[in-house]
C-alpha cells in the first residue's frame, strides 16, 4: 500500500473519532435571572479591578 492510500484511509477513519470527540454533551448551566448574572459581571469586576 502507497503512503498516500494510507494517509486517505487514517483520515477517512480518524474523522468520524474526531466528530465524536468534538459532540460532547454540553455542560450544565444553572437558570440565572438577568438581574443575577449583572450582580456576578459586577463582583468579578471588582476583583479584577482589586488584584490590579
């Protein structure tokens, strides 16, 4: 087999383990209220602004 036939049949086999490694189940995200995730923006604003 020629290095080319077997450089198609790796990426002929290797992309269906890549979609699968790339369709993950999405994380778990908690119901935030907007009024939450303004109050959160807010505290790690301030954080940042006190480390410097």
């Amino acid at each position: 087999m020629t290095w080319w036939k077997f450089v198609g049949l790796a990426g002929f086999f290797g992309t269906p383990e890549g979609a699968a490694a790339v369709r993950r189940a999405p994380r778990p995200r908690g119901d935030y209220t907007p009024a939450e995730v303004t109050a959160r923006l807010h505290e790690r604003l301030a954080e940042s602004r006190a480390q410097g």
